[in-house]
C-alpha cells in the first residue's frame, strides 16, 4: 500500500541547518521524497528569497534528537543527488518543489524520514521547510 505523511517544521542544528523529521509510524520502504518549499527570514518580518542551500534526505529506524541530529543518523536517499531548494521561490516562481528521488532500485526502508539543510541560510535567523511528503 502506499501512504503519505506531509509535515512541516524546523529544528536548529550545529551546522545552522533547519530540519524536519516525519515519522512514518511503521517501516515503509520510501522511494521519493518531495520538499514543497523552504522559507526563511530575519526575526519574523523580513523574507530572505533566491539563497540556494542544499539539502539531504535520510530514512532508517533511528529516531533523531538533541544529540543525534539527522545528518548523524540513518542512510542517504540518493547521496549522489546532491538536490538544492531555493529559499522563498515559491512564492517568486509559483513552484519550488524538490524531488529527491533515483528510480525503483534506489529505496530505503525505515520508519523516520529527515530533511536537513546542509547550512544556515545567510542572514537568516529562521527558517522552515515546508510540505515534506
């Protein structure tokens, strides 16, 4: 069966990458992940747009918390991708959803999904991905 989890949210990591974690409740054997838009901005007013940071996906049994960060635990989705977001460019171009995807033999089975920036977004002091699914 196939089963979709959408979530929102961010953490503070010691790189200064926001990350989001969506557990699955059970093991699924995750094939895609679709980030729908990244936001970020200066204290809550100003919107920093057009910042390109890239991102990696993780999924495996390994929860994560204050001392063990996604980028720690669990297996890549497609390492080799490398996929960028382009912070605000939802709200500039319409669309700035990223697919981290690599085809029916790249799959990995686990119960958490993380997203995570792989740097703070300059000038930023928050940020916040948004419609993870």
């Amino acid at each position: 069966g196939s089963a979709a989890a959408a979530a929102n949210g961010s953490s503070k990591s010691a790189s200064g990458g926001a990350w989001v974690v969506i557990d699955l409740g059970i093991r699924r054997r995750v094939m895609a992940v679709r980030i729908q838009a990244l936001e970020a901005g200066y204290n809550g007013s100003i919107a920093i747009q057009g910042v390109a940071v890239g991102l990696e996906v993780r999924v495996g049994p390994t929860p994560p918390n204050a001392t063990t960060e996604p980028a720690n635990v669990n297996d890549p989705l497609c390492p080799a991708l490398e996929p960028v977001i382009v912070v605000g460019a939802s709200v500039v171009t319409g669309s700035a959803a990223v697919d981290v995807s690599c085809g029916a033999n790249n799959t990995l089975v686990g119960r958490y999904v993380s997203v995570q920036l792989h740097s703070a977004v300059p000038g930023a002091t928050w940020a916040r991905l948004c419609g993870v699914e």
